[in-house]
C-alpha cells in the first residue's frame, strides 16, 4: 500500500510539474515533442492527428518499426517522428518528461524551438514547473483547511479558525541514536501523560522530563488508536542542556477554516512553507561546506515512501499535509541553481540574455552532465542510507 500511495503521490507531483512546462512551451510558440508520465520503454501513447483530427494510438510495436526504419534500431529525429505531440504513459512509474524542441540547444533557427526564443519565454518556461508545484501545494493546503488541517497551535490560532479537537502533544520528528528511538517513538505518536502526570502541552512535558533527567519515565502513548506504555530514560545530549528524549514536539490540533479563508491561507502557507526549505537548503549547504555534516535528515525516495505511508496511516489531512510539503520540497531543488535542474538551465539563459551570447553549447552540456551525475551519487547515497535505517 505505501508503495502504491508513493507512486500515485509522485506521478501526482510529476504530472503537475511537467504540465506546467508543456503549457508555458505551447503558449510560447515551441514544439513539444512529447508529454510523458513516467520513463521509457513506452507502454502506450497517442497524439491527434493534425490533419484527420483523430487520435492515433501508439504501441511498443510502432516505436520498435519506426527504429528500424530508422535504420538499424537508430533514434529517429523528434521532430519527423510524430506530426503531433506525443502523449505517452512510460513502464518506469519514477518521474516524466516534457520534451521540447530545441530545449538542449539544437535547431536554434527554428522559430518554434526553444533555443530560437526570447530570454523572457525561455524564463517563463522554466519557472513555470516549480510554479505549478507551489499551486498544487497551496491548492492542497487550502483544501486541507476546508476538511480540517493538523497544525502546530502552541503559538495559538486566530479567530477565524476553528478547533475540530483539542490541541495534543505529538511526535514530529524522532532524532537518530536517541533514547526516544532506542524505546521505540515513532513519527505521529501522541503523548498522553508521563508517570501518569497528562500533558496538556509541550512546554510541560520539556519541563517534566528535564526536570526528572535521572528516572526511568513511564510515557504513554497512543498511536494507531491504541494506547501503550514505554519506559525512557532521559541522557544529557549537550553538556549543559537540560536531558531529552531526543523528539521534535508540537501541539498539534486539527483547524478548520470557512472555505474563502481557507483559500487565502493555503497560498500563504504555502509561501512560508516555501520559504522555510529555502531556509533549510542554506543551513543544509552551510553546515556541509564548513565540514559540519548534516545539520538535520534528508530523506530519499525509500525515504520519502515511509513518510508518505506513516501520514496516510494517520488520516488523510495529514498525507494532504505531506503531499503538499513534498510539492514544495521539489520546486524549491528545482529553482536552485544546479546544473541538470530548472534553476541551472535558467543561469544559462539569464547569462546568455545579459551578454547577448550564449555559453558555448559543448559547456553548458558538460556542466548539466556533470550535475546529473553528482545529482546521482547523492540520490543513492541517501537512498542506502534510507535503506539501512529501516533495516
């Protein structure tokens, strides 16, 4: 089930990101070659016949004859393959593609390639994936708002909002080599009292665990609606910080807001939420170039496929939650300026737009290779890393 809900909640993201391109690239006056959900090999496709105006299906067998006809099983050029674009849905559910003409510097004497375009087109192409991805996200908060959203209230709420449930301590994050970890807290576990002492917030519960950093805690916990008992002790982390347990707490209650507040807030959060992983990238790079590792985790797709399948098993507000900071996540990689992504092909054109000359192609290619490549590396690095913590 989880693996099914992470590729839905990808294809979801890739769709909306992809989409987001091929509308900006027709709009813009560019051929797109072809508008895929997933990778090849082509499991089937279709385009609309320009002039009998029907739908043409395509088949393995057709990309496997054109090949061939081709010659020898050679790629054939786009841009004669299909008189339209190619709407395809790919065996390797991991992602999409939009393919447009002229995107990686060829035919720039075309008018409808990208190459061939002004700087603003070419800019408005490339923002316009991680744009669609911040809409999905402030899309889905809004909703999220409408049904009832799981938040973080210790700071309160404002009068407009609209408590579904009262506010509970809840696990949202579980630090590794931890005693919380050791004993067993996971992701989404409620903490109903200590030593049978409730917790009516976080603020108590930091106040009762420093203050008892010697003694075995009796925590009891709910989590998927049944209660259970778990025995912590406390460790002094950093000298001379109070003990921990070693959890991210919040107060979490469900909101609900009336619907035309709830649109507004969901493009606001959004926004902040978007800001926050900027935020968080800077601190992530910071703490690497000075040589101080990971400043907190970072999550693969074995990864991100847990975390899809423990909010899911929570309720649908909060994979709505997730589904929507996972959207914001990848428009803000996106945007950033490494080669291979949007925000490194978009240094390019702005280079090229500024002195009127494009960077010699044979570079530009190198570069994107080169960031593909180390794109690659930390793709498995952390997904082995993922892998072995669920061992």
């Amino acid at each position: 089930m989880t693996l099914i809900l992470f590729v839905l909640v990808l294809s979801l993201l890739v769709f909306v990101h992809e989409f987001g391109h091929f509308i900006a690239a027709r709009k813009s006056g560019m051929k797109v070659y072809e508008f895929a959900l997933g990778f090849p090999p082509l499991a089937l496709g279709f385009y609309k016949d320009p002039k009998t105006k029907k739908i043409v299906w395509v088949t393995p067998k057709d990309v496997k004859k054109r090949k061939l006809m081709a010659g020898g099983g050679a790629a054939v050029d786009e841009q004669f393959e299909y008189p339209a674009t190619l709407y395809s849905l790919n065996l390797i559910p991991l992602g999409g593609f939009c393919k447009i003409k002229g995107e990686n510097g060829e035919h720039v004497r075309d008018s409808d390639s990208f190459g061939f375009q002004k700087t603003w087109k070419k800019v408005v192409v490339l923002v316009a994936g991680v744009t669609m991805n911040y809409l999905l996200a402030a899309v889905l908060i809004g909703i999220g708002f409408m049904i009832g959203l799981p938040m973080d209230v210790s700071g309160g709420v404002d009068s407009s909002a609209i408590l579904l449930e009262q506010p509970s301590v809840v696990v949202q994050h579980v630090e590794e080599k931890s005693p919380a970890k050791s004993a067993g807290i996971t992701l989404g576990d409620t903490i109903l009292n200590i030593d049978g002492v409730p917790m009516e917030n976080s603020r108590e519960m930091i106040a009762y665990v420093s203050e008892h950093k010697q003694d075995v805690l009796d925590i009891e916990i709910l989590r998927d609606e049944t209660s259970q008992h778990i025995s912590i002790t406390p460790e002094v982390v950093v000298a001379g910080e109070p003990a921990r347990l070693g959890v991210v707490l919040a107060d979490a209650a469900v909101v609900q807001y009336p619907w035309y507040i709830a649109i507004y807030k969901g493009f606001v959060s959004a926004m902040f939420g978007l800001i926050s992983i900027f935020i968080s990238f800077f601190l992530l790079i910071k703490g690497l170039l000075l040589g101080q590792g990971l400043a907190f985790g970072v999550a693969g797709p074995v990864g991100i496929a847990s975390i899809i399948g423990d909010s899911a098993r929570l309720g649908i507000h909060y994979l709505i939650n997730v589904t929507a900071m996972i959207s914001l996540s990848l428009a803000a990689i996106n945007i950033l300026p490494i080669p291979a992504l949007d925000g490194g092909r978009l240094v390019f054109v702005l280079i090229e737009g500024v002195f009127k000359k494009p960077v010699p192609l044979k570079y530009e290619q190198l570069a994107h290779t080169i960031g593909f490549m180390l794109l690659l590396v930390l793709i498995v690095i952390v997904t082995f890393r993922d892998i072995m913590g669920l061992i």
